[in-house]
C-alpha cells in the first residue's frame, strides 16, 4: 500500500516537473527560414530549446521561486518565418531567466483570431512580448530590455 501511494506521488511530481517547462526544436530550412515546433523533423539538423513556462507557486516547500517575482506573466508569440527577430527575442528572455509562454501563430483561423485579440491590431508581426497587460510590439532590444526592468525581471549577472 505504502508503495502505491509513493510510486503515484512520484509520478505527479514528475509530471508537474514536465508540465513547468517545453522542449522546442527550431531549425532553418534552405532558404534561410526559421521554423518551431514541438517535435524535432525528419532528417533535419534541430537546435533543442527549453521554454520555461510559467508556474504557479502552490505553497509547497519544492515549487521554483524566484527572487522580487513580478507579478507579471509573459506571453511571447512568434510565428515560422520569423526568423533571426525570433530568435534574437527568445534569447533575450533566456539570458534575463524570465518564465514566459511561447505562443505560436500558425496558419489557422482560430490562431489568427487569438493573435489579433491579444495585440489588438490585424497589422502586427511576431515577435511580440505581452508582460502583463502591456503589448510590447516591433522587435527592439533596448525597448523590449527596459520593458522587462520595469516589469521587474532583473538584468543577467555577468
């Protein structure tokens, strides 16, 4: 009995381990594109990426904390295609440990609709960074670096 209990206490832990970060392959196509996904492709060379995402501190003595933890959430969207201001937005986030949710807008129509939403224009292109209720748009390092210090995600120790 006693065993049971551990081996399904073990297996919750694990899945919310699991469930607290994503693995994401991105990879460039010939002519140059960048692509995402949750699945590495066949017979293409990938690059592995952890998306942290953002959990939810349920008092217990192992949730991740964070020091000073704004009281923000992060929502980046990006989109295939997107290339290098892509990736030049989610290394930015990886470098300053921010948790965030990779959105990705694909082709469909509810996507679209839940992009279109969200920023609140039809004209807007990915990368785009939510910090709370704020809509960072128009991929710029200093913009997107000061946004982030005032929403209180500390800058990179070197």
């Amino acid at each position: 009995m006693k065993s049971g209990l551990l081996l399904t206490a073990a297996m919750l832990a694990l899945s919310c381990i699991q469930a607290a970060s994503a693995k994401v392959y991105q990879w460039r196509d010939a002519d140059g594109n960048v692509f995402y996904s949750d699945q590495p492709p066949a017979g293409q060379v990938a690059r592995e990426r952890t998306i942290r995402q953002n959990v939810i501190n349920s008092g217990t003595a192992s949730a991740p904390k964070r020091e000073a933890s704004p009281s923000y959430a992060v929502t980046l969207y990006i989109s295939q295609g997107c290339g290098l201001p892509c990736e030049e937005a989610l290394g930015l986030l990886d470098s300053r440990k921010v948790e965030y949710e990779v959105r990705t807008v694909g082709s469909s129509e509810a996507e679209m609709i839940q992009f279109i939403n969200a920023v609140g224009s039809m004209s807007t292109r990915p990368p785009v960074m939510i910090i709370g209720k704020e809509v960072i748009k128009n991929w710029d390092r200093a913009i997107w670096s000061a946004a982030l210090s005032k929403a209180g995600f500390k800058l990179p120790q070197r």
